[in-house]
C-alpha cells in the first residue's frame, strides 16, 4: 500500500503558491492527504468526484490542475483513466460553478427590474451586460421557442447572424433528432413548480456541423401577469472535452521533448505484462552520462538542447511501428519494444543509436559530447510486474554506469540476486550493531626477524544469525556504498582500543600495536582527530599503541584540510602506514603528503617469490622492496603464504609479515592466550 504522506506533502507543494483558498499548509496537506487516499483505493469515478470537489474548495487558479495532474502523475500510482477522469470533474465543477453563478446574476437581475419602475434602465444595463459579455450562449425565447435574444456568445457558437437567429424559431437549431424530447422537457419545466432543468443535447451550426451541448433552461414567470419566458444558457461540450482531452495530453506528455512521459509510459508497461499483451517484451533505459555536469558547465538551455538530442536519436532508431520511446525522468529515456525479433536485434539497435551520439553536438559553438549507458531487460511478457520491469532496467543502468558508462549492459538475475543479497545484507548493518552480532577478531603481524608479534590487525567480523559468521569482505564494500561505513569504523575503533588497553595494562611496553583500516569516507569527516582524541581518552590506549592503515588511492582523493588533520592525528602520536601498495604504481609524490610511519604490500608481492611465480612478478617485486628500502620507513607484507616467501621478503628489507604462514585471524581470547602464555 502507498503511504498517501509523501505525495500530498508534494502536491501541496507543487500548488500552494497557485491557490486563493484560505488554506494553512497543514489544513491542505491534510486535505490533498484524504485526495490521495480516495484516488489509491478508488477508481475513475472516485477521481472525478475528487476534481469536483477541489473547485469546491476554490481550487480555481489556472495552473492548478496542470500541477496537480503533473504531480499526482509522477508521485502516485495512478492510471492515465483516473487522471482523465480527474481532469473532467474539475472541468464540470467549473462549468457547474459557472453557470450558478451566471444564473445567480440572472435571477438577481430580473428581480431587480420588479422591484420598481425606476430601477427598470438600471437592471436591463445590469442584464444586459451579463447577457452580453457572458462566455455561454443564451438564447431568449417565449413558451412557443420562436426567438427573442440571443447573446454574441451563441452566435459564434452557431456561426450564424444576429438577424438570421432573429427569425428563427429555436427548435431550428437544435439536432432534428433531439427536438421532440427537448420539446417535452420544456413542457415538463413549465407545468412544473421547478424553475429549471439541465440537459444534453445536439445542435446545428449554420454548416451542418454537430456539436454537443450542455443547456440549463430556465422559466421566467412574472408577477404582473406577462407570460413567461424562457432563457437558455448553452455551454459547448465539444469544446469542454476538446479541453479534457488536451488537460490529458499535458499530463502524459513530457513538455520539453514532446515525447510521452513517465505516467504514460507506465499504462503502456502495465498494459503489456497484462493477460492480453505481448508474448515477450525488451525494456531498454537510456541515462545520459553526466548530465548534471553539462547543466553546470553550459546551463540548463544547453542541457534542454542535449535532452532533444537523444530524443530525436531515439525517435529516429525507434520509429513507432517499432517501439514505444517515453521521457521518463530528467535525463532517462524509456523504450518498450513487444515482441521483438530477439534480443540480439535489439542489442543492435541500440548500438546504431550509440552511433548517431558519436558526432559531438555543437551548440553555441561548443561540441559537446553525449555518451548514455544503458540497461537491456528482455522478459517474457504476460503475468509479469511493471514495477519489477522498471527495477531491473534500473539495476542494469546501475551495472552500465559502475562499469565505466558509455557501454549497454544486459540483465542477469543471478547478478541481481547477488546484488540484492549484499544491498540487504547491508541495509540491516544498524540492527546487527544494535544486537551486538559484530565482534572484532586480530590478525597478528609477526617479526620477520624473531616472530615476535609486532602488531594486530582489527578485523570486523559478522556473526549473522542466518548466514553464519561473515567475514569484512563480504559486507564492508557495500557499507560503504550506503555510508554505514562510519557508523561500523567508530564503532570498531572503540572496541578495538578498549580491549588493546586491557592488553597494555597486562604486558606494559610489550604490547603490540594495534593497527586499524581507516576508509576514505572516515579521513573525511572534520571532525576525525577530535573523535579519535576522545576514544582513546576513553579506552586509556596510549596514542603510540594506534596505527590507522590507508589504501594507497585514499591521500589523492583527500582536500588539503583533510590531509591536514590526518597529519595533526600523527602529531598526536598515531601512526599511519600506507596500505595495499602493490606492482610499482606508488608515486613519490603521493608519499609525501603525509608523515607516514610505514609501508604495507598487499599479497601479490608476496605471492611473486612462491614456487609457481613468473620471473616478471619476481623481477618486479624485488625491484619494488629495494626501491622501498631507500624510502627508511618499516615495511610490512600481507598474504604470505610459505616459509620461503617469508626468508625472501625479511632478505629484502621487510619488517614484519600476517597471512597463513603465521597465523588466521584471532578472537580477542585467543589473542589473550597468545600474549600473556
């Protein structure tokens, strides 16, 4: 079920700066709250009492009901019926109002040619400017219909002539077909104590031409004993749904490209997955890459021509025999293609259209470059979910994107189950902290000269209640894509230091150094020395014992202010090494940005002196150490794996080593026997 919260609080704001009603804006969202709940549980004739009822609230501003169409279209799942339906029963509470108020007019002016003689020139006056400048035809005529008045209104209407209207009875322009019943309701009215009826009925124009109307007769009866009369107030229906029908088309079409937008685009999936669509569909998305940079760069002007760029490319490759080609957000593109030939065709077309983008398009003298990535969903049609559709081209564009943009990517359930598993898995990271189903286990860092344990490296590990115990690498990558990366590392870093106090207070200057992975979205926090000043005032660790290890790529992605309270933390006395280093890709420069207090390689160096290791790995790896040693600065070695990788690394200049060859990660009460036995 749709929470109707979020979209009134969206309606209001789309339409509040367009109302004259005396509304607070928590009275409206109320109100708009109780439209949106009617509208979800409700069908077409729910929407249209809803479109009557916000004229009834003077809901009667111009740009009104294209906002609330627009909106409503983007933000609730409703079909393209009800927002028709909506349209037509704000068009008929106008037209209602309207003529209230035209027949309040009336009824006062010619009570007020009653009242006295007097007043008579004033009421005519009064009348006949009403009669004249009203927007309806009116049509004054006796009991036996032959014509009094009409009004210019009903003579554009019709396209005929004052006098040619003058000399005709009134039946004359009314439908051959309609004349008797509208005879008879006349008769109905004038028998009757009621002073007017509405009705639907056909007339002629002056060409033949018949359009459908909507009339209010009314019977005028005198208290002097004149005979009544009748005035006929006529509306044009054409016209009223020629405007429906064009309220409807703004609210399913995109107003800068001219092509159908998301809310239309949605009827047309939901149509094909329904029991009479296609046997199989493909669902393509195309997302412009760095859109938001070409608005930056150029304008939004700019941006608007790019957007009729791809638009018109799209168009050109998927004519409409072929697919259906919709707008459906601000720089993504919708293409529904039923019963294709095969997937391949399609991957195909795609490429034709990626083509036609290749040319740079030169506006106001600047070629600019268009490249999109795009999502590629073949399904078998009928019984499937259009949200589950729009789902998947969505996780596809997502693949295309991380993948290096400018490319198509074509979707894999498997790789969405796997997705989805470690989106879930890290979603539910705030409930594990709060039930305590993380702990933290130490891989030790062993003396390549005495093996000595020189340090413990913390390791977040995850005791899930349904998947078992987890290890970091199988859920910090996607913590840090949904920012739990913080909230997990201070946790860690607090649990970390607190038991390596509980060490340093058994073992005194023997304790070893603890040394913790410091991700890139922690070094950027401005408040990162404040926070690490307070743990370790808290834990009683000195700051000597802590080492924070950084991934070779983190100082290059860092601003001068952060670099700078990462070396404040050193001149605390915290150290900090330099992680992952890998094949010769280190650069001086980045080096010397930070007082760093050592140097860590990832297990491919250490891998490159194993038996079954190329020539070229060794070559290199010596190389890489004995550039390293120049650098005076301890160095360290992840990943060993033998008693010969270990001899060849400590011949090489390295301090100290973690991996297999020593030991797998310990718990903190094994590390407890290893350090105080």
């Amino acid at each position: 079920m749709v929470d109707s919260r979020e979209p009134a609080v969206r309606w209001a704001a789309a339409i509040s700066s367009t109302l004259v009603a005396n509304l607070t804006r928590e009275k409206l969202e109320q109100l708009l709250g109780e439209y949106v709940e009617q509208l979800l549980s409700g069908g077409v004739r729910e929407a249209r009492r809803i479109g009557r009822s916000m004229v009834e609230h003077n809901f009667t501003a111009s740009a009104t009901l294209e906002l609330s169409l627009t909106t409503l279209s983007e933000h609730t799942p409703t079909t393209p019926a009800q927002l028709a339906a909506l349209a037509a029963g704000y068009a008929e509470g106008l037209r209602d109002r309207t003529l209230s108020q035209q027949e309040l007019s009336r009824t006062a002016a010619i009570t007020t040619m009653r009242r006295a003689e007097a007043a008579v020139r004033a009421s005519e006056a009064k009348f006949r400017a009403i009669f004249e400048s009203s927007a309806f035809g009116i049509i004054v005529s006796d009991l036996k219909g032959d014509v009094i008045d009409v009004n210019e209104a009903l003579l554009a209407m019709l396209d005929y002539k004052h006098d040619d209207v003058r000399t005709m009875s009134g039946r004359d322009l009314v439908h051959p077909d309609d004349r008797a019943g509208l005879r008879e309701l006349t008769k109905q009215l004038i028998a009757s104590e009621h002073d007017n009826i509405r009705v639907e009925k056909r007339m002629v124009r002056s060409d033949g031409e018949t359009i459908q109307t909507h009339m209010a007769i009314s019977v005028v009866r005198e208290e002097d004993g004149t005979p009544p009369y009748l005035v006929t107030m006529i509306e044009n229906m054409s016209e009223m749904r020629a405007l429906q029908t064009e309220l409807v088309r703004q609210s399913l079409n995109d107003v800068q490209t001219g092509l159908p937008n998301r809310a239309q685009f949605l009827g047309w999936l939901e149509g094909a997955v329904g029991s009479k669509g296609p046997e199989s569909l493909v669902l393509v998305q195309v997302d412009i890459d760095g859109f938001r940079g070409i608005n930056d760069a150029f304008g939004h002007e700019t941006g608007n021509r790019v957007l009729m760029h791809v638009a018109t490319q799209l168009r050109t490759v998927f004519p409409e025999e072929v697919a259906k080609v919709a707008r459906i957000g601000e720089d993504e593109f919708g293409v529904l293609i039923r019963d294709p030939r095969d997937t391949p065709s399609v991957i195909g077309l795609i490429d034709e259209f990626t083509a036609l983008l290749e040319e740079p398009t030169w506006i106001d003298g600047h070629g600019v470059g268009v490249t999109t990535s795009v999502g590629i969903v073949p399904r078998a049609a009928r019984g499937g979910d259009a949200a589950d559709l729009l789902r998947a081209a969505d996780v596809t564009v997502a693949w295309a994107k991380r993948d290096g943009k400018a490319q198509w990517a074509l979707y894999d359930r498997e790789r969405d189950q796997r997705d989805r598993e470690r989106f879930a898995l890290a979603a539910s990271i705030p409930g594990a902290l709060e039930e305590d189903q993380f702990r933290i286990d130490y891989l030790p860092v062993h003396s390549l000269a005495d093996s000595s344990v020189l340090a413990l490296e913390a390791k977040i590990v995850w005791d899930h209640p349904s998947r078992g115990v987890l290890c970091p690498e199988m859920f910090l990558g996607q913590a840090v894509g949904n920012g739990m990366i913080v909230r997990l590392a201070r946790w860690a870093l607090e649990e970390a230091c607190a038991q390596m106090s509980s060490w340093h207070e058994a073992l005194g200057s023997r304790t070893p150094e603890l040394t913790i992975d410091l991700p890139l979205r922690l070094c950027q926090e401005p408040e990162l020395v404040a926070e690490v000043v307070r743990v370790l005032e808290r834990t009683g660790l000195p700051a000597s014992l802590l080492r924070f290890e950084l991934h070779e790529h983190v100082p290059t992605s860092l601003n001068d202010d952060q670099l700078e309270e990462l070396t404040i933390l050193t001149e605390h006395g915290v150290g900090l090494v330099v992680d992952q280093v890998s094949g010769g890709n280190v650069g001086v420069g980045r080096l010397r940005v930070l007082p760093w207090s050592g140097l860590k390689f990832n297990s491919a160096v250490a891998h490159a002196f194993s038996a079954d290791a190329l020539r070229m790995e060794e070559t290199a790896a010596v190389a890489l150490l004995r550039w390293a040693v120049m650098l005076r600065l301890p160095l360290y070695a992840d990943g060993v794996r033998t008693a010969a990788e270990a001899s060849r690394l400590a011949e090489l200049g390295v301090t100290g080593a973690q991996g297999p060859h020593f030991s797998h990660a310990l718990s903190a009460a094994e590390v407890s026997a290893l350090l105080l036995s």
